[in-house]
C-alpha cells in the first residue's frame, strides 16, 4: 500500500473538507483535554520502569524517593529545626520528624535520618 498526500493532488483536494477535520481535531483535542482533567487513580506504578509497585520492597521505594528528595527534605528539616518554620513546613517539627522516621525500625531508620541529616541537627 502506498501513502497518498490528497492535498497535493488536485482531482482529490477539491473532495477534502478542510473545515470539517479541522473541527474534527478541535473537538477531538478539547475532548482529550477534558478527559486528561479527570484522571482519579493511579492505575500503575514501576521503579525504574521495570517492576509494578506490588513487586517491590517498600524500603527500595523509599530509598529511591530520598536519593531524589533528600536535599529538598535536608533544607525543610533545617529550617524546621532552626524554627525558621514557613508554610512548607505544615505545623511539622523536628520531633515530629525524628518520631516518622523512628517509626521504620532498626538500619532503615539510621540510614533514613543520617540521608536527612537529622542525625547532626541539635
């Protein structure tokens, strides 16, 4: 099969609508939108884009959103603890903080606060 451009062939362009598919791709853009607006669920989610979330450990998520996030978290934290408290903030203080990441038990939790700095914080 081969492709055919109508537009450039005269005997086919006089039979094109052009108003009509140009109404046709507007009603079909404004429709995606609208469509697009009213995503409710997260249907699915991989790491690294190879495995769904149901078949990964927790810790390797939570690992991968620290070593993304750790340096916007460090900076939240430090203003926290310095009680230079904003909206970011959310009412959240240090303890609060220590009390979250406490919460994950044994390694995971060393780990997660020595990421955030929590560890060296006074």
């Amino acid at each position: 099969m081969q492709a055919v451009n109508v537009m450039n062939d005269p005997s086919l362009v006089a039979h094109v609508d052009i108003e009509a598919i140009k109404k046709a791709a507007r009603d079909l853009v404004t429709e995606l939108s609208e469509l697009s607006k009213k995503k409710v669920a997260l249907l699915r989610l991989t790491v690294n884009g190879e495995q769904p979330l149901g078949e990964v450990s927790s810790r390797a998520v939570l690992e991968k959103v620290i070593g993304v996030m750790g340096p916007t978290y460090r900076a939240s934290i430090k203003r926290i603890a310095t009680g230079s408290q904003n909206e970011e903030g959310g009412g959240m203080d240090l303890e609060y903080i220590r009390g979250r990441v406490k919460i994950l038990g044994g390694d995971l939790s060393k780990s997660i606060s020595q990421s955030l700095g929590i560890a060296s914080l006074p």
